[in-house]
C-alpha cells in the first residue's frame, strides 16, 4: 500500500515566488529518488499564499529516505524565511473504494 502526505504551507506576504523557486529545486530532485510516485505542487485558487504538496510513496522507509536527502535539508534550511506559520503535514491512509486507477493518488 502506498504512503501519503498532504503538506499545507502559508507563504509570507511577497514571498510567494520564493517559496515556489524552493519547492520547486526540492520537487525536480525528488522526482529522481527511488520508491516515489508522487509529489505534486499546488497552489489554492482562492487564497495564492496557501501551497500544498501531495507526496505517494511506496512505503514509510522511502518517506524516510527523501527526508535523508541533501536537497531536502537545503529547502528545509531555507524554507523557513518564507513561511508565515510552520508548514503542517499529514499522513493519510489511502482507501481502497471504487476504481483503484481514479480512487487513489
């Protein structure tokens, strides 16, 4: 079964472009690590200094891998100077209702 995190993260006030450019360095290196198969960058429609990020993963131990990773610990050293408030994560668990191809991430 795949492991999800939905991430939510409140941009500064001017800082939007920034925080972008930093998830955005983090999200093409990640993209190459083994056991992803997902992670997505959002942004509210209704509110632009509202982001998300949608991460799938194989397992827990390729979770745990990506937070190992060179090019995580810079966005996370930088990330906070862009933040209005400290991000908030949540692991979810997927579940299994209808057509797996368009009921899961």
């Amino acid at each position: 079964m795949s492991y999800v995190v939905i991430v939510h993260l409140r941009a500064k006030p001017g800082m939007e472009d920034k925080m972008v450019e930093l998830l955005s360095t983090n999200m093409i290196a990640t993209h190459k690590e083994p056991g992803l198969r997902k992670f997505a960058l959002h942004r509210d429609l209704s509110d632009p200094r509202h982001f998300m990020v949608v991460e799938v993963y194989d397992g827990r131990a390729d979770y745990d891998y990506h937070h190992a990773q060179p090019h995580y610990a810079v966005c996370m050293a930088a990330l906070p100077a862009t933040l209005e408030s400290s991000h908030q994560s949540t692991h979810v668990e997927p579940l299994k209702i209808g057509d797996p191809a368009k009921g899961l991430l």
